[in-house]
C-alpha cells in the first residue's frame, strides 16, 4: 500500500530527506553505510516484536480454521506476517533515529540512530518487505489478508510513531491498535472474511498493550524524558501511570472472559484465561501499591508469556473442540 503512495519520480533517498530528521541529521540522509552487516538489517525488523506478533496471527488462523487451517495459506501468514512486521519496524527505526540518539546508549547505537545504516537505505528495505508481504499473502492467502497485515504496518508507522508517539501521553492507547492487526490478518487468512472471534482477539490486544508498554515505560521515563516524549511516566508521574495499569488490566481481564461467555471460544480457553489473569491482576496490583522498578521490570516480562500463552491457548481449544 505505502509502495502504491510514492510517486514513481520520487526516489527511495528524496523520502528519506521527507522525514523528520533530528537536528543536525541532514547530512547523514545520503551516506553510505559501509559499516553495516546482515545483523544490523535483521535489528532493523524487531525480531523479538515479530515473533509475537506472528504468533498472535497463526493462533487467530488456526481458531479461524476450527484448529487445521490450510499449509500454503498458514506459510505465507508465517512469512508474509513476519515481513509485514519487519518492514514496519525498519521504517519506525527512520522515524524515531532522534530520539533513539537521545534515550541512552541501548536505543543510540540503533543501527539508523548510530549512522551505520542510512535513512535512504533503511526506508528502501522496509519499504520492500512490506511490499513482499503484501504479494505473498495476496498470493498465497487472501486479499483481505493481505491489506490488513500491510494496514496494521502503516498505523504503526504513520499514526503511532509519526504523530501519537510525539503528540500525546495516551498514544499507546490508541496506537496498541497496530499490534491488534495481525490476529485479524490471521483471522482473514483462513477463510478470507473476519468474524466475532478476531473482534475479540483484536480488542484483547488492544486493551493489553497499555498495561504491557507502561510497565515499560516505567523502566525507560528517564530516557523519554531526555528525549521529549510525553509518555504517561513522564507527563502524569509514576503513581498515576501504575493506576492506570490496573485500570486497563481489570479492563483486560473482564474482557478476556467474555469469548468463553458468548461461545465462541471454549472452556479449556476459559480455564486458562483465569490462571493467567489471576497472575496478571496480582502483579498490576503489587506495581499499584509498590512502584518498584523490579515490580515494573516483572509485570512487563509476564504480559509478554501472558498474550503469547492466552493466544495459544485460543488455538488449542479451536483443535480440540
């Protein structure tokens, strides 16, 4: 889709020199990046965000497919998911190169932030996968597919990193929508329409990504806070921002049982959606009461296990019932 945008006279390094450029960053648009090797290219995919991001989308699959969806259509989610994902990320690392110079050395030596990848480079290759992504779900899966993976990738880029990230203290609120895309783009990949259980999966991201990225964000307010990014530790404080996660996460939890409710998602779901929210409930409560960064540090790590383990818990009740 973003391809489609680009006036074909505009080159690959005029859409670099469009983009918000720090201070001073102009002159590093066109340089040659003659220090970079693979690893950097795969840093600029965000693998570890990939990874659970295509998981979501093949458990939505196999759910959608009552557990055994089609081999050529579930591949080219895994491949086209991972590349929808990669191009994504590798055109949020243009956008944020300054503040990543300015949120300490993890997120300086970034490889756009650190200068071994240029901008022009890192915009053509993420603009390429996300091209592949589009042509091997259309391809392999479906067209629906195909636009929600690519749709997914440019609220990511456009609404969150260019304009919420910098604007507002509830931007993951709202740009959490971009990692609720790809259960919908697997929902779609089996059967070529979307149904009342991807609504469910994609409001369950939605509601699970503020209490996963203020946790986070917890950990980082001092980076962010260098950087001038209003997020909520930093514009509203600590006790607010821990408020806030329990909030969401009772908003989480109380959604969570609703699929089991309705029947669209069976009881081995339900059981194991009570195990992991109980856990998740008693961490965000321990944050609200005690604003330790190891408490931060501890519910951060388990809502990544939670959505990864609630997502396959979606599939195996879809194959076993």
């Amino acid at each position: 889709m973003a391809v489609a945008e680009i006036h074909e006279t505009m080159s690959v390094a005029a859409i670099a020199e469009a983009l918000p450029a720090p201070a001073g960053g102009r002159a590093q648009l066109g340089r040659a990046a003659t220090e970079a090797g693979w690893r950097d290219y795969v840093t600029l995919t965000k693998p570890r965000i990939m990874s659970l991001l295509v998981l979501t989308a093949v458990c939505a699959m196999v759910a959608a497919a009552g557990g055994a969806p089609a081999p050529a259509p579930l591949a080219a989610l895994v491949l086209g998911g991972a590349l929808a994902c990669g191009g994504a990320s590798a055109l949020n690392h243009v956008l944020d190169r300054d503040i990543d110079r300015l949120m300490g050395p993890r997120t300086a030596s970034r490889p756009v932030a650190a200068g071994r990848i240029s901008p022009a480079r890192a915009v053509a290759f993420g603009l390429c996968l996300s091209a592949l992504a589009f042509l091997v779900l259309a391809a392999f899966a479906n067209l629906l597919a195909a636009v929600l993976a690519i749709s997914g990738g440019a609220f990511y880029v456009l609404v969150y990193t260019l304009w919420l990230k910098r604007t507002t203290p509830h931007n993951i609120v709202i740009g959490g929508a971009a990692g609720a895309f790809p259960p919908l783009a697997g929902w779609a990949a089996a059967h070529g329409r979307l149904g009342l259980g991807a609504g469910f999966l994609f409001v369950i991201v939605l509601l699970w990504t503020p209490p996963h990225f203020w946790a986070l964000a917890l950990l980082l307010a001092p980076g962010y806070r260098a950087a001038g990014v209003p997020m909520l530790p930093v514009v509203r404080g600590e006790r607010v921002t821990a408020q806030q996660v329990l909030l969401y996460t009772i908003a989480l939890i109380t959604f969570t049982l609703l699929p089991a409710l309705t029947g669209t998602f069976g009881a081995f779901y339900l059981a194991t959606a009570l195990v992991l929210d109980g856990f998740l409930c008693a961490l965000a409560w321990r944050l609200r009461r005690e604003r330790a960064p190891r408490h931060a540090g501890a519910l951060f790590h388990y809502t990544l296990l939670y959505l990864a383990l609630l997502f396959v818990a979606v599939a195996i009740d879809a194959a076993i019932r």
